[in-house]
C-alpha cells in the first residue's frame, strides 16, 4: 500500500497550481490508490514467454517523407506580413516568463 492521502495530494496540486477542494482532495486520493492497486496486481501477472508488443496495427510508415515543396513555402516577407509586431526578420510577442 502506498500513502496517497487527501494532504500528499493537496501538496501536489499546490505544486502544480492546481486549485482543488478537500472534497477533491479526498476523492483523488481515493482513485490515485486505486489506479496503484490496479498496477499492483498487473505487476503480479506472469509475463514471461510474452512477446513483446510494439504495435498492433501491422502498418509500417503512416506518415509522409519529409519533403520540402518550395511552390508551397512563404518567403521571409510573407510570412511577416501580417505581424504585429518585428524585429530584424523576427516576430516580437509579449514576455511571458518571469526570469
């Protein structure tokens, strides 16, 4: 068993600047212990002789070559046409993290 309780999990959600409730608290503690016994008990599953699964799908590449198509490409120009804001050929966005 582990120790997931409402107070680890306040911790975390203070962690992560998540706002929770002690109702909230109490119910996620209850279903993180749950998810763990479940991963308790795959734990225990014999796997040996299992091979192991990579996909299941049977497909090699479902994804296109990476090939550059010039006649679709937006020059430097274009693609600052329509900024706000520039600086020597780059867009310029507010800061929005602190150091």
């Amino acid at each position: 068993m582990s120790n997931i309780n409402p107070k680890l999990v306040k911790h975390i959600a203070k962690l992560a600047n998540i706002p929770i409730s002690e109702s909230e608290s109490k119910n996620l503690s209850e279903a993180f212990e749950e998810t763990l016994q479940v991963v308790d008990q795959l734990q225990q599953v014999d796997t040996k002789g299992v091979e192991t699964t990579h996909q299941v799908t049977g497909l090699k590449n479902v994804l296109r070559e990476d090939v550059v198509i010039e006649e679709e490409m937006f020059s430097q120009e274009e693609a600052l046409a329509n900024a706000n804001n520039t600086h020597q050929g780059y867009f310029v966005v507010p800061k929005i993290l602190e150091k």
